[in-house]
C-alpha cells in the first residue's frame, strides 16, 4: 500500500446522510471559529502561520453504544475507509467513544491480560491506514479510543486522561464520562465521551451528572486544568436525550415520512441548549439522520417489545470552541483564531449488532499558526542491507527534557501502537555532537528478511513518539544458525508432540499499551540456568498434544548455537562469553490466549554436552545464574525493555 506523505491529505466533498432518510436540501456545513488573533509579542513561538491552501486538520468523531455485543466483523464503512472514498487519506485524527461494552467479570478478567476485542476490531481495522492508538480510557464499559497518522505523533503532546463515576452516586461507573486530552500543534484538545442516566424523566439528572464530569475532572499542567479550559472540547456519547411531547405514533409518522424537523423542537437536548448555561457556546449539526434508538437487534425495525419505546436521538456530537480572552492560551500562545467546520454529521443504519445505531460526525480545523517544530529529528539510511548500518543519529531540541526511560523502537510500516515494536535501543549514549546523539541496533534485535519500517523516538514524560522517521527498507539475510535451527526443529517434529511452550521474556510488548507504563520496572529479568531444559514427559510424546497451539507456531526455546553443528540439546543454545547459555529467544508476538500447557519434565543438563548431572558433581557457581552481559547492560542502564 502507498503510505501518503505528510501535508498531501486529498480534500474531497464530504460525507452523505443516509439514503433512507436524505433530506431534499443538504444544509451548508456548520462553522464556529474563534475571534480575530493578535499579534503575539512571544519570541519563543516557532509556529508558522497556516498556508491559505493548508487542508486542515480533519477529525472523525464515533460514538457508538454497543449493548454489550460482540464486535461486527467489519467497521470500514463506519470509519469512511477505502472503499474509492478518499477520507481515509484526509482524515488526520479519529476519537471513538463506546459505551456498554460487556463488563461483566469474566470479560473484565480476560480484558485485564488481554486487549479488549472492540479496541483490537478498531486497531486493526485503522493500521493499514497508517492510525496508531495515541490513547485510549476505559471505565467499565465506557471506552473512548483516539487514533492519529503516524506521521502527526511528534506534534501531540501532553497526552493525559482521566475518568469520573456518576452510577450509583458516584460509586459505579456504568454512567459517567471518560476523556483524552492533548495539545495537537500547540492547540489544547479535549475529547469526552459520556454515558448519562436513561429514561424521559432524568433530563435534570443528565445535567447534573454532566456538570459533575465537569467540576470532577482536572488534568495537570500550567494551563487547560478543566475540560472547558481547552481551546476545543468535543462531547459525545450515549447521552439520552429523549423526544417529549408527540406520542410513539408521531413520531413514527414523521421518520416514515422525513419530516424529522417536526421533532427537533421537542427534542430534550435542543430545547436545554436555550436554558441551561452549562450547555452555553455548544454546537451541533442538524438532525438530518433519523433517531438512533431504540431498534430491535439485528434489524432496522424500532422496539416491537411489549414496552414500545419511543424513538429518540439519544446519541449525540457537540462541540464547543473556546473563545480567547485575550491573554495566553492553554497552549502557551497568545490568542489565536481556530476555525472548526462540521463537514458531515449522520448514523449508520448498517449496522445492527446493538440496539443503537452509530453516529459519526467529521470536522476540519484550520489553525491559523501550526507549533511545527519536533523535539527530536531521527536521520536513518533509506535501506539497511547490513547490521553495521543500523545506527541511528538523532538531534534533541535545547527544551526537550530527556527521561532516563526514553527509547527508540524500530516499527514495521503499519503498526498499531507505541508500544508495538520490533526491535527498541535505549537512548543513552554519548553525545556526538552537541545537541546530537547516536545508537546501534545490535544484530540480534534486528528482523531478517525484506520489509518497511519506521524508527520512532519514545518519551516516557509525554507518553508518545515525538519523533519519526519516513518509511524507510531492511534487507538483511536470514542466518545460517536460524536456518540450521529451522532444520533441527523440523527434522525432530515426528518425535515430538505438537505442544508449544511461548514465554513472555522481560522485554514482551503488553497488548494493552495503556497499562504498560504502569507495569513497567526497572527490577532484572529472571537469571538463566545453564542447565536447566524444558521436555515434554514422556507420557505426552506419545499421546496427542493437548496445547491448541498449532504446530506452526513452534517456538525454539533458546537461541540456536553458533559453535555446533548438531541438532539437540546443544544445538538449542548459544555460547555467552563464559561459556554460558544465551537469552530466551522472544515470541513473534503476545500470546493471545491462555491454553493447556503439557506435563514438563525438568531435567539437568550437563553444560559441557554430557548427560544428566549426577548429584555428586559441582553445582554451578552463584556467578553462573546471573543475567547474560546484555541484560546486565540494559540493567545497568534503567532496566530490561520499556
């Protein structure tokens, strides 16, 4: 696939309202902008005023309460993806806001270990477009999810999150809001996704929980410290607004008959915008799409129950534009002129796994200054085709606080998130020059085989890359050793059981990078034991395997020898420069469920190539089950793997 380069985002004509429910007239987009900028006195700014054919920055935003349903097999169409439609190259940011996910504890548990399979559907259905998950929040089973190009990384910064219960009193977060917040070009956004409590009599408890995610919720930082401080919030969600007045008979006439402006006024949520001022400087769309709820599932038919529930728009896009007061941004710069255009507002009927339809709303923002300018600038060769041209030099920028835990990890060309590298160097070096620095891939890190790639440089303070690198190519032959091992292993499989052990080594990628900064440590991996191997007892070698892994996942234990010949026990270690065994090799990739193991059987091998150690031999020496130089050198450093 074609990757786009940045600032080349085609500008096409927006989207279209459902064919069922196609209004005659299609309104003109709706546009708030802020007021006239002035001139800023601020010699630190290194933004650059907007080109007047700048495209924008375009952002989809999907709210979508799912009924505890499992996931569709395809979203494509919800997201604007392919398809000869060319809003996957324009669209720049996409916010997705679930809400009642299942969360009961089974499914809480496995989320617990595993990502979630509404947040994987999104993930893999955005990454061959070049989205990687910037941040995601869950509170129960309320998700908001934030993707972006790979390429707009280095220009987000201040990603932080936060959550607030309102179920319950506050003590159960089936109803409350989730959001992300970050500054994209030197512009505070805020995204907040919000289920409020159901039913046509709790308008005024839907407003207060609504001001209580708003008093509640506070980020950190000199400015922007509540929701509404930011230069752009956008608010969406399951927020239950109901249709008073007209009886479930009218209602119905006026879908039947595209008369949906008949129900705007008595729309719960229209008619607060007029009196309540909390709601005050809040945008959205015409209705042109007809009510979201409630349908009976797996159809487009409303409720047919016994209980009949009314038809309403309970799932709903606002935005608010921040209007300057004169004095210095959240952002850091003086006031300054955003201009936000909804170019699209409108529910999929397609889909029917929930009682809910999904709705979707894209919007262009023009900037009228860009902060352009990256903390660290990766230069890379455009082909690596031998391991001494991995080396990566890399310039900081003077306000750049560097961490200890920063690193640079080497992505394949579509990867999902942050924390979904190939191969990661820590950066720790010395300075080539000033303000420049210099690492190495170490030969084993790197992948074999032809493939694109991007190098990304990680900050642990702001939690995001904040430097990438154009795609570039890796052509590196695959070793002689890989190759002996793939023999070995496959000329042994007919004595062997189909059962595969995969261990997570100290440096395993977390599926759920959101919960890797909290379980990372500094603390030293597991020492290796020279003779300790792993077998299948002998029962199992001859039943069936009971793993359902599949035999092509085999996986060798321990990295091939590069001083034997032989298959075995000896071929299945490498020599460390005391003659001790080597790393554990990692897994392609996290296990994504929990199987059976089969029934191990620990024997001890003598180091040397002999048989089993007797018991009146020499036990190894307390230096012999240390780390091996490399680990001890990434513990040295800060630790074993971000």
């Amino acid at each position: 696939m074609a990757l786009p380069r940045p600032g080349t985002q085609g500008a096409g004509p927006g989207g279209h309202l459902s064919p069922s429910f196609q209004p005659r007239e299609m309104p003109a987009p709706v546009t708030t902008s802020s007021s006239t900028p002035t001139s800023s006195s601020s010699s630190s700014w290194s933004a650059q005023p907007t080109c007047k054919s700048d495209p924008g920055f375009w952002i989809t935003v999907v709210t979508w309460n799912v009924g505890t349903a499992m996931p569709p097999d395809d979203v494509t169409s919800l997201l604007r993806l392919g398809g000869g439609s060319d809003d996957s190259d324009r669209t720049d940011m996409i916010a997705i806001g679930l809400q009642e996910v299942n969360s009961m504890i089974n499914k809480r548990l496995k989320d617990a270990l595993f990502t979630d399979q509404w947040s994987e559907l999104f993930m893999g259905a955005l990454a061959p477009f070049n989205f990687v998950l910037v941040s995601t929040v869950r509170m129960q089973g309320v998700i908001l999810l934030l993707f972006a190009k790979y390429y707009h990384l280095p220009f987000l910064r201040d990603v932080q999150t936060d959550c607030t219960r309102t179920g319950l009193g506050g003590y159960w977060g089936n109803k409350g809001g989730v959001s992300v917040r970050l500054a994209a070009f030197g512009h505070m956004l805020c995204f907040l996704n919000c289920h409020l409590p159901a039913h046509m009599d709790k308008a005024e408890q839907r407003k207060d929980n609504f001001q209580t995610i708003l008093s509640l919720q506070q980020f950190q930082g000199p400015g922007a410290q509540g929701i509404l401080d930011h230069d752009l919030v956008f608010w969406f969600g399951d927020l239950n607004f109901r249709i008073e007045s007209y009886d479930l008979h009218f209602v119905k006439f006026a879908i039947d008959n595209n008369q949906l402006h008949q129900l705007w006024e008595k729309d719960q949520l229209n008619m607060a915008k007029d009196t309540w001022p909390i709601l005050k400087g809040f945008q959205e769309g015409p209705l042109n799409f007809a009510p979201t709820f409630k349908f009976d599932v797996g159809t487009n038919k409303y409720d047919t129950s016994a209980k009949k529930r009314k038809p309403a728009w309970t799932d709903r896009i606002l935005w608010k534009v921040k209007v300057p007061s004169g004095g210095r941004s959240p952002s850091g710069q003086q006031s300054h002129w955003l201009q936000v255009t909804q170019h699209s507002y409108r529910s999929h009927m397609e889909y029917t796994v929930s009682d809910h339809k999904p709705v979707a709303a894209q919007f262009v923002l023009h900037f009228a200054f860009r902060d352009d300018m990256p903390l660290v600038r990766l230069e890379v060769a455009e082909e690596w085709v031998r391991p001494e041209q991995a080396v990566v030099r890399y310039r900081v920028e003077t306000v750049f606080a560097r961490s200890s835990w920063d690193w640079i990890g080497l992505y394949r060309v579509g990867f999902r998130h942050c924390k979904d590298y190939v191969a990661y160097v820590w950066a720790k070096h010395e300075d080539v020059d000033r303000n420049n620095y210099q690492v190495t891939f170490s030969e084993e890190s790197l992948p074999k085989g032809h493939g694109d790639f991007i190098l990304g440089y990680y900050s642990h303070t702001h939690s995001i890359l904040i430097g990438v690198t154009e795609p570039f190519q890796i052509s590196l032959p695959t070793s002689e050793s890989a190759s002996s091992s793939t023999h070995s292993s496959g000329t042994s499989s007919e004595e062997e059981d189909d059962s595969t052990l995969e261990l997570l080594a100290p440096k395993s990628r977390s599926p759920s990078p959101g919960k890797s900064k909290r379980h990372r440590s500094r603390s030293p991996g597991l020492a290796r034991f020279p003779g300790l191997a792993l077998r299948p007892s002998s029962c199992e070698r001859r039943g069936t395997s009971r793993s359902p892994s599949p035999q092509s996942r085999r996986l060798p234990c321990v990295a091939p020898s590069r001083g034997s010949s032989d298959g075995g026990t000896q071929g299945c270690s490498e020599e460390g420069l005391s003659g001790l065994p080597g790393p554990w090799t990692l897994p392609p990739s996290v296990p994504r469920s929990l199987g059976l193991l089969p029934a191990l059987r620990l024997e001890t091998v003598d180091p040397g190539g002999g048989g089993p150690w007797e018991p009146d031999q020499e036990a190894p020496t307390p230096d012999s089950l240390s780390p091996s130089p490399q680990g001890r050198q990434k513990l040295e450093e800060g630790g074993l793997g971000p």
